[in-house]
C-alpha cells in the first residue's frame, strides 16, 4: 500500500508561526497479516474461523495384551471395544 508522508519544519517570525521547509514522500507500507486476520474474525465469525479442525480416521493399535481374571472382566473389555 502507498500512502504520503509529509514532514514540515516551522520557525517562528515574532509571534506567528512559519513554514520553514516542507518534505513530502511517497512510502511503501507492508500489509499487516495478522490485523486482517483479526479483522475477518471479528467482522463475520460465522465465515471465518481462527481454528484449526483436524479429523483423524482408521484404528489406533497399542500392541497391548490384556489379561483378564473372570468373566465379567472380558465382557466389560468387549463393551469398550465395541464403543
């Protein structure tokens, strides 16, 4: 983005105030990621989320073997295997 920059120097003539130099540029500002970021959502946070989702698929293997006393034990087991 370009923008003018204008720096002036004054001097003063008795009690009134005078222009003794003027500078007018032409200056490059860099667009500041982070402010549009926090611009869009705020703006419409139902469009634009500053969130990441992550899906995980498939089955996670722990090499463990679980030995069980009774019964009860292994139908509990096969219970949190189903769910």
């Amino acid at each position: 983005m370009n923008t003018k920059q204008v720096s002036s120097e004054y001097y003063m003539e008795g009690k009134k105030k005078k222009l003794k130099k003027e500078v007018r540029k032409n200056v490059r500002v860099e667009p500041n990621v982070g402010a549009g970021i926090f611009l869009l959502t705020n703006l419409a946070p139902d469009r634009w989320k500053n969130k990441q989702n992550t899906e995980h698929s498939g089955e996670v293997s722990t090499g463990l073997t679980v030995v069980v006393k009774n019964q009860e034990e292994a139908d509990l087991i096969k219970q949190l295997k189903e769910h």
